[in-house]
C-alpha cells in the first residue's frame, strides 16, 4: 500500500543518488515492491516514472532480484499502467523476463498472455513512445519463438510501421526483425 511515509522516503532517495549508486541499499526500507506500487501511483506521474526507473536500474543491474513475486506483479500491473514513462521502464524488464537468457524463472501461461497482450496494443498505440514500441517489438520477437503464431501478426504490423513512420529507431530494429522471419 502506498503511504505518505513511503512517499516522503522515495521523493527523498531519487534526490539523492546517482544512476550507479542505485540498488537495493539505497532504498532505506522500502523494497521492490514498493517501488512497483509507486511506480501506478497517479497522484504524482513524476514520482511514478522516478519509482519505475529506480526500479529498472536496480533489477537489471542485479537480474537475481527478479523472484517470481516481483516479476508477478509488474506483469500484473502492465494492464493497467497509463504512464507511457513508466512503460518504457516496465518493457525494458519484460523484455528481460522474456529473453532465454531468463532462465532462473518461470512465467504462467497467464502472465505470458498478459504480456503478448499488452505488447500488442502498446505496438499499435499511435501515442506510444519509440522507446516503448522498439522495446514491444523485441518482446514479441522474443515471444515468437513460444508462440510461432505471433511472428505472422509481428511481420504484420513492423512493415505497417515501415509504411507509416520510418523512423530511423522504427527502421532498424523493424528490419532486424524481419530479417529474422525470413531465416
């Protein structure tokens, strides 16, 4: 539950420390879940994204971090997150939870269903930040190999992309993944 002491305490670390001093120890107290909690906090979109960012830094810096609880819980809160900040920060840990290098945990059948959902609907949001779109589209290439169904509709959508909004982000990570489906 998010409380005005965890609030005061979060609004005080992110002031305080650089990028390469985040981790678990800089916290004072709060953990993980705190910041996940913080991070669908609406009153303050700021406090939000900073809370997803810490997060991100320190889960990515020590992959280990992400127990099934953890993982659990962001997955959970994708559907309903609506800070395209805190997104991109979300996607960059999806993106790891779906890698094969992630190995050390185990995702239900649901959880990888929330994901390819979200994944999709954050892809063909037209608001949607590059950054998150990049990470989406890494997500269900990854996903592809699971799910063979999803490359079909993948390929679909990134040269729909191609057509409407060839950014240079868009471009390059669009033709690595089409490269991909023509092996």
């Amino acid at each position: 539950m998010i409380t005005k002491q965890k609030l005061e305490i979060f609004s005080a670390i992110y002031t305080q420390y650089q990028v390469a001093d985040f981790s678990l120890n800089i916290l004072q107290g709060l953990s993980l879940i705190d910041l996940l909690e913080l991070s669908t906090y609406q009153k303050d979109r700021q406090l939000a994204f900073r809370s997803a960012w810490v997060f991100e830094t320190i889960v990515l810096k020590d992959k280990k971090l992400l127990n099934k609880s953890i993982s659990s819980l962001l997955i959970h809160n994708l559907s309903t997150l609506n800070n395209w900040s805190c997104a991109r920060s979300y996607s960059k840990v999806v993106m790891h939870l779906t890698s094969p290098k992630a190995t050390y945990i185990r995702l239900t059948e649901v959880e990888y269903e929330i994901i390819t959902n979200v994944s999709f609907s954050w892809l063909i949001d037209p608001s949607r930040p590059i950054a998150v779109l990049a990470n989406c589209m890494d997500i269900l290439d990854q996903l592809s190999v699971k799910y063979p169904w999803i490359r079909e509709e993948l390929d679909t959508q990134v040269e729909y992309l191609l057509r409407v909004n060839p950014t240079p982000a868009i471009k390059s990570r669009s033709l690595k993944i089409l490269k991909k489906s023509k092996k």
